[in-house]
C-alpha cells in the first residue's frame, strides 16, 4: 500500500462561514481528527450546500468544511501504486492462472484485455478519484443511481482480504521454516513424504511418472495437511496456520490502528521514511530477478519458458479464457476495488495521473511476465526432473507460488536459507502493503457512514472478524474454500460491478461531461484509444464475455474434481448479495430523491448532485464556470 509523508496545504477562507479553524489534521483513513499534530494547517475545502429540491439529501452535507490530506510529494504517489500493483496478484496468482489456461493460450488474452481495458479502466479510476476528492461510495454522486457500487465493492474487498490473509500466513510459516540448517521442503521426510517423493534438492533422482516433489509433497501434506473433499466438512483449524494468521492480523491491526492516513498504513509494514517507499518497490524486482537467473540455469527451463510464451491460437475462442484474463488483470492492477479511487483522491487536482497510468500499468504488466517467465522455468525443470508434461507438473491453485518458489530457493548451492528468508518476507510485506490498505478502505466507508463510532473499535472489529473468517482457509479443507471464494468474490462480482461502473461513469454521466472534466483538470485532448475503449469496447466487450461465459459456465474445481453443491450454493450466495446492492441503494436513493413526478424523481437520480465536482474552491469555481460556458 501506499507510503511516504503527506503535508495539508493551507487555505485562507471565510472563518465565519465555518466556525473558527481546526488546526487538527483529518485522518481519511477513519474520518476524525488527530489531535497530535498541532503545527500542521488544514486546507479548508468547501463544497457546496445549495442543492437542489430533487437532490438534497443529508450525506451530501456531511462534506462541508471536509479536510482532505494530500501526498507531499507525486512520486511518492506513484511509488505507492506500482507497489499495490506488484503484489501476490503478480507474484501468486498471475501464474497459477497462466498455469491453469495453458500457458500461452492465457498470455494473448491477457496482454490484450490489459491494454483495451485494463489500463484505461485504471486511468478512468484515477482520473474519478482525482477529480473529486473522494472515496469509493462518495464518488458515486456523479451518478447517485449507482452508489451502491461503492458498498458492493466493500463486500468484494472484504473477501479478498480475508483469505489474502490466509496467504500472508502461509508467507510466515514458510518464513520460520527458512531458519532452518536445511530448508525442510528440499529433502523427503518420513513424517509426510511417500515412496513417490523426489528430494527438490538433488538434480540426478532417480523418477516415475508417479514422482512428486519433495516441496509439493511438504506443502500439501505437511504445512497443509490437506482435505480434496469437502463433502463432510472442511476440518478444523490447523493451530501452527491460525498461530501465522493471527500474527498477520496482528500486524494489520497495529498498522491501521497507529492513527495514520490511508497513505502512510504500507509504510507502516516496513518502517517510516521515504527510503520505504523505495524499498517497497524496488525489492520485490530484486529477488524474482535473483530467482529467474536460478531458473533458467536448470536443465529443462527453457520448455518451461517456451510454454509460457508460445501462443496456442485456438484458445483465443474460448470464453474462460479471456474471462479468467479479464478477472486476472482486475485483481492484479486492483481495477474494481475502489483502492484506486481512494488512492488518488489524495492527490493534488493537477497530478498527471495520464502518465501514472501509463507507468503503472507497464510496471504490473513487467512484473506478472517476469514472475510467469520465473515460475514456469522451474515448472519446466520439475518436469524434466519428474520426465512428465508441464499442465502436469504439480496441481494449480495457491500451491503453485509454495511449491515452485521453494523448490527453485531448495536448488541454490548456496546459502539457500538467507534466499528464502529474503523471498518470503518479500510476500509478507507485498501482502501486508495490500492488506493494509483494503482494510483501511473498508474501515474508511464504515467510518464515513457512521462517523460517532470510533475508529479503533471499527479497526478491531474488522481485524477479529477477519481472523475469524480467515480460520476457514486454514483448515484441511481450506485451499478449496480461498479458490472458490477467489472465483465468486475476486473475480465473478468484480467483474459485474466494473461493468455497471463503466457505464455509469462513461455513459450515464456522458462523454461530454467526462472527457470534458479531464482536459479541465489535466489539460489534456484524450485521443481515439481512450474514446474507444471508454465509450465502446469496455462495455461490449465485459458484457459479451460475461455472457458466454454465463452461458459456457465452468464453475471451480479442485484438481479437478467439484466442488459439493453446497459450496457452489454458497459461492453463488456471495455474489448475489454483493450484486444485489446495487439495485438495492438505487432504490434508497430513489426513495430519498424528492421530486412531483416519478419520472423527474428518476432523472434526478441519474443526474450528478449539485455537490459533485471539485472539493477546493478556487477549482470549483472555474469548473462551474467553464460549465457555463460549455451551455451557453
């Protein structure tokens, strides 16, 4: 997440109109003020109270004299994002779901969905949050008709989170298993291993086409213990897992509860300084270029690699696949989540997000090639060494991060115990940077909703409610529950709920509007790509995959065997209580919106508030008053 020092500008305005000023700093992060920084000036924003009849409603008051922090500096913004981008989606998930849709029939899709919709999505994202100087649920006043996207999207990150916690604690067992005289997964061991095991360390083992890896064997039957069928139940708790996981927790706790903004929870899991920032987001280049020249020294890599790269052209007609590219490249950039939003509603009005979006999109799009091009040359070397095809290799899922990394750390001459530590404490703070900050915006929508209660106990509440959940995808069965929570709250709602921000955004609210907006804040003539991709092919393209892939549904399964049907009942559950609120806060906003007929009532709805716009004065007055001039 994001890291790095902030300033509040100051602003000299009408005392009188607002009481007096505070000289206490806002903390977006939990919607009170900190009353340990005395020496800071606020910038006193206002927004406008003279809404209409058909759209007044007491949420829109609650900005008034709002403070809204900023980064000090713009770097520090872009630092943050390529950071938030080069996480466990780059690291874990982009290869497991590479693995599991052949290769590089999966690697076309995806590089095209990044640049037809993934980028500009991103940029539309920035460019909303920016504008506005507001969050995920607050920004929907351009379109109140769809604020309900903001609370599904707090549903669906809630989902994330708690099973991307589950992960975090995987990243600490495996970090206190790296201590060790010899890497525990590197050699067979009696308490787990069977006669099919092959040491990960040795390069000249005797194999069957039965043979597994001492590192697969390690992590599915000792570190998990795990359970292929969930008919019966899915176990109890492992108690060295749920030790890690509440330790995780632990640390997102002291993180969000250290009373800083929003923009400083990732550098709180690495120290403070603007030197974290640097280290945050070079690190993690360091070690998968470390392990990518370990790779691709071993006999068979370059199989590997090539099955990654090489197109399988047919596949492109296949729906799933471009549906899993789609989800994939959601997850990885963090489109749809409402983080992106948030994060660049700190940003001073002229910041040229244009440019961040062109460098953080290439920063993610290198990071999941690199991290691919590691995996699957050590994919290649398992199966030179286990003298079976590739998709054969080891089985998908979270297992593939834990059992090929480990098993390239296994096959360094030497010191491999410092690599490992290294590699693992990379993911734990990749995932705590993430972590961080989706609580934090979820802790930010309960707090701006609900601003007597205190954030600390909201903290604690989604901390020990995270933990609990988490338990779940700790149990033998629990790597069954986290992927199909990933397909259904990950991937299935985020997909919708994009769709419907889309068009709400580009469509709803109006070309005009929109592209009119960015050259008033940007100064910038967006070009054919963006007007392509925004008002045509995002739309059409998201709602003709969802539909064939609705109509071909291939529902999760588990080294191929499904799930019970209770569990596809469950998953379908969440997606529809996270979907159904955006009918469902349509329908309060409707019911709120005063007007004498139903059908101004409507339009009212669909029509921007009269506080949507700027938040600083100076810029909302010349915004209103370019307006004006584009009616006349």
């Amino acid at each position: 997440m994001a890291k790095g020092s902030y300033t509040i500008n100051s602003y000299s305005g009408d005392i009188g109109k607002y009481g007096g000023v505070d000289n206490r700093a806002y903390h977006p992060s939990h919607g009170d003020f900190d009353t340990d920084i005395p020496h800071k000036e606020i910038d006193k924003e206002t927004s406008t109270s003279t809404t209409t009849a058909a759209t007044t409603t007491a949420e829109e008051n609650e900005e008034e004299g709002e403070e809204r922090q900023q980064w000090d500096r713009p770097i520090e913004f872009l630092l943050s994002c390529v950071a938030m981008s080069v996480g466990l989606g780059n690291v874990w998930r982009f290869p497991t779901t590479a693995y599991e849709n052949g290769g590089g029939a999966f690697l076309i899709p995806y590089l095209l969905v990044l640049t037809f919709i993934g980028r500009p999505l991103y940029f539309l994202e920035l460019v909303l949050g920016q504008f506005s100087s507001s969050g995920s649920v607050k920004v929907w006043r351009m379109v109140p008709a769809a604020k309900g996207v903001g609370y599904a999207q707090l549903l669906a990150t809630y989902a994330v989170v708690t099973y991307y916690t589950s992960l975090m604690a995987l990243t600490i067992f495996y970090f206190i298993m790296s201590f060790n005289g010899v890497l525990p997964w590197s050699q067979c061991s009696p308490p787990w291993a069977d006669e099919y095991c092959v040491d990960a360390d040795s390069v000249n083992a005797s194999t069957s086409n039965m043979s597994q890896s001492s590192s697969e064997q390690y992590f599915y039957k000792h570190v998990l213990n795990i359970k292929t069928d969930i008919s019966d139940g899915i176990g109890i708790p492992d108690w060295r897992l749920s030790l890690c996981l509440l330790f995780s927790w632990a640390v997102i706790f002291l993180v969000m509860a250290k009373g800083g903004p929003v923009i400083r929870q990732g550098e709180a899991c690495m120290g403070s300084g603007f030197g974290a920032s640097y280290f945050m987001a070079l690190f993690p280049y360091v070690v998968l270029f470390t392990l990518l020249i370990r790779g691709v020294t071993l006999p068979g890599a370059t199989n590997g690699m090539l099955y990654f790269i090489t197109p399988v052209w047919h596949k492109l007609l296949d729906p799933n696949v471009w549906y899993a590219a789609v989800t994939q490249c959601f997850f990885s950039l963090s489109v749809g989540y409402g983080a992106i939003i948030t994060f660049a509603s700190y940003n001073k009005f002229e910041q040229n997000v244009y440019r961040d979006a062109w460098i953080i999109s290439f920063a993610d799009t290198f990071t999941s090639l690199l991290a691919g091009l590691t995996i699957f040359s050590i994919l290649g070397n398992l199966a030179y060494q286990l003298d079976t095809d590739i998709e054969d290799v080891v089985r998908g899922g979270s297992g593939l991060a834990f059992i090929s990394y480990p098993d390239a750390l296994a096959k360094f001459t030497w010191a491999p115990q410092v690599f490992a530590v290294l590699f693992f404490l990379m993911l734990f703070t990749l995932g705590c940077g993430s972590v961080a900050g989706l609580s934090g915006s979820i802790i930010t929508v309960i707090c701006d909703k609900l601003p007597t209660l205190d954030k600390l106990y909201v903290t604690l509440f989604v901390c020990i409610s995270g933990f609990l959940v988490g338990l779940l995808y700790v149990t033998p069965g629990g790597q069954l529950i986290l992927e199909l929570v990933d397909f259904f709250g990950g991937g299935f709602i985020i997909f919708i709920l994009v769709i419907v921000e889309t068009v709400a955004a580009v469509l709803v609210y109006g070309p005009r509007n929109l592209l009119g907006d960015i050259k008033f804040m940007l100064d910038v003539d967006l070009g054919i790509y963006w007007k392509f991709s925004w008002f045509f092919f995002i739309p059409v393209a998201l709602t003709c995959i969802l539909v064939y892939s609705l109509v071909d549904l291939k529902l999760p399964k588990f080294n191929g065997v499904p799930y019970p049907e209770v569990a596809y009942v469950c998953g379908w559950l969440l997606a529809g209580v996270a979907v159904s609120l955006v009918p469902i806060f349509f329908v309060e906003t409707f019911t709120k919106t005063k007007g004498d007929t139903f059908e101004e009532r409507l339009q009212a709805t669909f029509r921007p508030k009269e506080s949507w716009g700027p938040k600083k004065k100076d810029n909302r007055e010349r915004w209103e008053q370019m307006k004006k001039e584009q009616n006349r």
